[in-house]
C-alpha cells in the first residue's frame, strides 16, 4: 500500500477493533488497494472509507460481533444479490475472512466500481418517505418529565433518533415488556445515549 494515500486513522481504527475483525478489514484493505493503487482512503461518519476519482467508492466497518463492507453505488453492482438487506453492506454479516469473497471476486467488484466513479455515475436520489408526525406517549412524557438529563438527551435528538425510541417503545408487545423498554430507554437517555448506541464507534 503506499503510504501517501493511507490513513493512519484507519490504523487506529482496525488496531481498536475485536479480535476477530482485524484480519478482515485488513484483507478487505489490501484487496481495496491491490485492485485501485490510486484510492484514497479517510473516516467518515466514524468508519473507514475508501474514495476514488473525487467520489466515495466503498467503506468497512466493525461492530461487536461482525464486520461489513459496502460499494457506494453496491445496488449497481451486485443488484439482486447484493446482501445489505442482511447487514449494513453488499458482503451480509462477515464474521470470518472466510465469509468473504474470494479476492478475484472482490477486486472484479471495485474494478467495476472503480468505472462508476470514472464516468461520473450518480445514484438516483430515494424519493423521500412520509412520515407520521413524531409523538410523545403519555408514559414516556412523564418519564421524560422525572428525569431532566433524559429530558434533555430526547430534546437533543434527531428527528430518527427520537424515532427509534418512540418505535421500540410503542411497539413492544406485552405491558411488561413496554415498561421495561421504557425504564431502560430513561437511564440510556440520562447518560446521553441514543438508542443504538451498542452498535456506534
């Protein structure tokens, strides 16, 4: 790899990583590399990235029990078989090198994502959805309403971050499990943690 177009974040980044997913991304690295000497690697929105020709070509990741690693334009790509419906990315859930393309397979797929981002292919924007209007239930107000931290972590939020609380309380199934859903989502909130927050780098 040459090191002018390394990033040492992304050292870091691997070195922080669970056991298990270090050789991974640094397979997934070299054969990113092997394939486009010319790439150029950074961190964005907390993971590794990989741009190419002024455009975002693909990205890994590493999460507690899986690793992941998408194409930009990965729907063009793989269409069909593409596995991010699985995982946040084009490979599904990569839990071991082995679980990987072969590396033929895989510098076939950023020669032609390479190509992409030559021709200066753009994605077709999603059509944005519609949501319902945000609201509170009366359970989680007043508990918002004991707890000024959690209070003000909610107020703080996002608009889809105050969603996937709402929706993992109210889509609980039984009393029980709502209440316990809703203590825990208080406690996270009071210590400034979204609801996914297991899951963020």
């Amino acid at each position: 790899m040459s090191a002018a177009r390394t990033d040492p974040r992304i050292d870091t980044y691997i070195a922080k990583s669970a056991p298990f997913a270090r050789p991974i991304l640094e397979r997934l690295r070299t054969t990113v590399h092997a394939a486009c000497p010319k790439v150029e690697e950074t961190i964005k929105w907390g993971v590794p990235h990989f741009d190419y020709h002024g455009g975002m070509m693909a990205a890994m990741a590493a999460f507690k029990a899986h690793a992941v690693f998408g194409f930009w334009h990965g729907s063009v790509l793989l269409g069909a078989s593409s596995k991010n419906a699985e995982a946040m990315g084009d490979f599904g859930r990569i839990t071991d090198v082995k679980d990987l393309p072969s590396k033929a397979a895989t510098i076939a797929l950023i020669k032609q994502a390479m190509k992409l981002n030559e021709t200066g292919y753009k994605r077709v924007p999603r059509k944005p959805v519609k949501r319902t209007p945000l609201r509170v239930p009366k359970d989680l107000a007043a508990a918002l309403a004991s707890n000024k931290k959690a209070a003000a972590t909610f107020e703080g939020f996002s608009p889809s971050n105050k969603r996937e609380y709402l929706e993992w309380i109210t889509e609980a199934k039984t009393d029980a499990t709502r209440e316990r859903r809703l203590e825990q989502a208080i406690v996270w909130m009071a210590e400034g943690k979204s609801r996914n927050w297991k899951y963020q780098k």
